[in-house]
C-alpha cells in the first residue's frame, strides 16, 4: 500500500469496497477523509519477476496475459496475485492511476502538480476534493500518467498539441494539459459518468428534489413542453434531464444530440442518440460534425422529443425551429438565475428573438448545496413570455403550472384544466414515492 503522508490522525473507516483485487477505503482524517488504496502487497521476488517480464514484453512484445500466465507459475497464490495485478496494471491499464479510473464511486479525480491524487467521492460529495494516498512523485511522472491516460484512451498529447479533451473507453470524460507550452505542471481531470443512471424515483429519495416537483416535471417532459434545465458545474443538471427522459412511455422516440455521450437511456426502446464530431486537430475541422447539422438531422427521423446535452451556441436556434413545429425539447444551460439565462439566449452566439424565448415553456434552476447535495431551486413557468415563478425551495412556495392543465385538457373532458392538472400530478407523485421507498442509498458521513 501506498505510504500515507504527513503525521495527521488517520481515524476510523467510513467505507471500505473492493475494486478489482485492489481494497478502497475512506477513513475520517482530521476535517476531512482521505481515499485510502491498498493494492496486492509486491514482495522482492515478485518485483525482479515483474522486471523480468516488463522487459521481456519490451523486448519481444509477449501479450501480457502469456507474460502474467507464464511467471504465476513460479509463485505462491497470493504472490501470483500480486504478480498479475501488477504487470496488467502497468501493461494494459492506467499504472498508479489504475483503481481511480475503475473505481465506479468516484465522479471526479484530479492531478494538477506532482502531489496526491485528489477526488470527489459519491459517498461523501459534501468534502469536495479529498487527498489520496496514492501519490505523484515528480513532474516527469505526471507527464508520463497523463499521456499514459490519453493514449489508452485512443488520443494524443504532445508539445505541437498540449491540450486534450477525450473519452475513455466506458465514455468517461479525460482533460489532459501536457506542461512546458501553456502551463508549469501536466495535469489531468477525469469525470466519471455513473455507470446506471438514476431514476426519478432516487431523486426523490436523495432529496434533490420532492415527488411533488419531479410529477410536475416528468408531466411537461411527457406533454412535450419545452424544458431548460439550468445551473452550473456540477449542479446535477444532466443527471436531472437523464432522469426524466427515463420516465418517458416506451411509444416515445427519443433523440438525444451531445458533443459527448453522457445521457444514458438504453432501457428505453426508443432511444436514438447523436454524437458530434469533433475536430481533433486543424487538418480536421472541415470533416466536423456540429450540433446544429445533428439537429437537422434529428428532426428527419420523427421524433416525439429532442433532448440537447448542453445547449452553447447557435443550436438553440434549431431547437426552438424544433419546438414551433410540435417536437418536445429539453436541454441543460449553464446559467444560474433567470434574468442571467434570458440574456444568454438573446445575446451572441444564441440571438433568439422574443417571439422564439416565448415558445420556451419551463425553466428549471438546479443548485449544489453548501453540503454537496443537488436541489431544485426554482422553476418558472413562461406564459407568453411573462415567466412566473411556480415553485422555490427555500420559501416553500408551491403552484400547480398552467400550461400543464391546459396541455391535459385537450385529450381529457368534464374537469377543469387546474384539476386536471392536481390530479395527474398528485397521482404521479404517489407512485414516484412509492418507488423512492424501494431505492438504496448510501448514508454519507
């Protein structure tokens, strides 16, 4: 196991879990945790092994699995586990950042100098970054883990191309900075999208949000209102729009258009997503493949909702082209209050015209709290481009949406649209707490 560094009180065990043949734990250390690894433990022979063998793959370029194969057979059990692990580790996977990148908990890591590696853990978001034991020695380390990172990941970093934006295999998110041209250190950041999405029912459970709100929600998502879903880094904005997308009935077709793959629908039947293709270099730009040309695209193939990853530039005007013609549409914003989204919109590079924001039909404000958890703040409803305030988490206040009860009146006669629109969502918010009384969740610390 790594060496723990400094002499800080390290203190009982929140958590421990296995990843892979690795043990993870999360100890209470002063104010904070620390994300403890212990690897399989490597003994002198194992070590002139692993030597042996690292230099037999350089140079007869043996599979490592042979490699691992062939010198297990000389060691005790727990020393042949130690063996392979150490020798796939460094030959197929991600060296010293090997249980970071596998580590399903983990949503973000992150190294910007030579140090310990630093996190954000799902079991505990409310620390923030927390140290590890795991520790960079040095520069030319670094530099050696994020090319290791970018290339394993099928990209390149070099001097002529310092900066680096990619996706690993499993579709989590690398940005790497290679030092000397636009920085003193290498640096790497890794996002880790979870691998099963979360339901609207552990939403509610986790308290991001009430049964009440996600009803009414889920209801403009299914009645094909237009939805933004606002805030900013880290606020759980695409978390939110991949939840209620799930929630849709199975008859829906779903297209989803993002520069990288983050929504994750595939237990709905209906799901066709969309990827941008992005220049990886100046040579490429001219076989780009923006948003707004997917977003054409999109529209060819009938589809009852379109949902936008994150909404930057001028495909929010195809969007809202989308919206006028009867398509459902929902997209994240990186904006934090209101009167800050609708000048984004109408400014460069959006422009939308007053007529085109009043065919937006909600927006909803999502925020980090002080102790790491996500919350729905607001949500206004657009009613001929006056927005209303229908619901503030703070002052409690709560009103049914019009443009909901009107939308339900058309396909529902005898009750008035308020009613209709109290019953559907009181109905909805029974069963989505029904659900959440069904979810597991992790008390944190």
């Amino acid at each position: 196991m790594a060496e723990l560094r400094g002499e800080r009180k390290v203190s009982r065990i929140f958590a421990e879990y296995h990843v892979g043949d690795a043990v993870v734990r999360l100890r209470q250390r002063d104010n904070t945790l620390l994300y403890e690894v212990e690897e399989p433990a490597l003994t002198e022979k194992v070590r002139k092994l692993l030597n042996q063998a690292m230099d037999e793959y350089v140079k007869r370029g043996v599979e490592p699995e042979k490699l691992a194969e062939k010198y297990s057979r000389r060691l005790e059990p727990s020393e042949a586990l130690a063996f392979r692990y150490h020798l796939l580790r460094e030959l197929k996977g991600f060296s010293k950042l090997h249980v970071f990148m596998y580590d399903d908990q983990i949503e973000d890591f992150t190294i910007t100098m030579p140090g310990p590696v630093r996190l954000i853990h799902r079991l505990a978001p409310h620390y923030e970054w927390i140290e590890s034991n795991i520790v960079v020695e040095s520069d030319e380390e670094l530099d050696r883990l994020v090319k290791l990172v970018v290339e394993r990941s099928g990209g390149s970093i070099t001097p002529a191309n310092p900066v680096v934006e990619i996706l690993t295999p499993s579709f989590d998110r690398v940005a790497g900075v290679l030092r000397g041209e636009v920085s003193l250190h290498s640096s790497i950041t890794v996002r880790k999208f979870p691998r099963r999405p979360y339901s609207l029912a552990r939403l509610v459970r986790l308290g991001t949000l009430n049964s009440e709100v996600a009803a009414i929600l889920w209801l403009a998502v299914e009645l094909k209102c237009n939805v933004i879903i606002a805030g900013l880094t880290g606020s759980g904005k695409t978390t939110l729009l991949n939840s209620l997308l799930l929630q849709l009935p199975r008859n829906y077709k779903i297209v989803t258009i993002e520069e990288h793959p983050e929504i994750n629908l595939k237990d709905h039947p209906g799901w066709f997503p969309l990827y941008a293709r992005l220049p990886t270099s100046p040579a490429a730009r001219q076989t780009a493949i923006p948003l707004t040309q997917l977003l054409k695209a999109a529209l060819r193939h009938r589809p009852t909702v379109i949902a936008v990853g994150e909404a930057r530039a001028e495909e929010v005007q195809d969007m809202i082209t989308a919206a006028s013609v009867g398509h459902g549409t929902a997209t994240t914003l990186h904006t934090d209050n209101l009167d800050h989204m609708l000048k984004r919109l109408t400014s460069h590079p959006m422009n939308l015209k007053p007529d085109q924001v009043a065919l937006i039909d909600y927006a909803v404000f999502v925020v980090r709290m002080p102790d790491g958890r996500r919350r729905v703040k607001e949500i206004y409803e657009n009613m001929s481009g006056s927005w209303e305030l229908i619901y503030d988490y703070e002052s409690g206040k709560f009103k049914l949406p019009e443009k909901i009860g009107q939308k339900l009146a058309t396909t529902h006669r005898g009750l008035e649209p308020y009613e209709l629109a109290a019953l559907e969502i009181r109905k909805r918010a029974e069963q989505l707490r029904a659900q959440a009384r069904k979810e597991e969740v992790v008390a944190t610390v």
